[in-house]
C-alpha cells in the first residue's frame, strides 16, 4: 500500500485538530485512519515516522516519548506526535 507524504501530513494534522490544544497523537492513529486493515497500517508506521521526523525538521511538529522530545526514527517504544510547544 502506497500513501503519499502529503496524505500523512494531512491526516497527522486533521487528527491533533480534534484532539484538544496540546493533546498528542500516537502515530498508529494516522496509520490506522489510513489504512484499513492491521497488516496494513503497521506496514505504513515506518512512513509515518518518516514524515513525523520531516515535519519536526520544519517545525510544524512535536514527538516526544514520556513527555520529552526525541527523535521520530531513533526512538524504540511508543511515541506522541503533537504541535510544538509554544515559546513564551
């Protein structure tokens, strides 16, 4: 199953806009919303890892595991994705 970078992003960000103001996703969140079966969406975890680590790169993301942050692809266990933190 093919997704594009641009459907992950998308789906990332459609998901922390329901979620209340800093709220975190996990990221099989997005992989399952895009895929719809198991063997499916974990296949798609590794992309979506991918494009979480690209959009920290940016800017436009957080990941974190126990409330620190950390690095989407090197991180082992679970991870949150969720907006930045806000500097003030």
């Amino acid at each position: 199953m093919t997704v594009s970078d641009e459907r992950i992003v998308a789906t990332i960000f459609e998901l922390l806009d329901r979620r209340a103001a800093g709220a975190t996703i996990c990221p099989s969140d997005a992989a399952r919303a895009l895929a719809s079966d198991e063997s499916q969406w974990r296949a798609l975890m590794p992309e979506v890892r991918r494009v979480a680590a690209s959009l920290v790169a940016a800017g436009s993301l957080r990941v974190s595991a126990h409330g620190e942050d950390v690095d989407a692809l090197q991180a082992r266990g679970p991870i949150r994705l969720g907006r930045p933190l806000s500097r003030g």
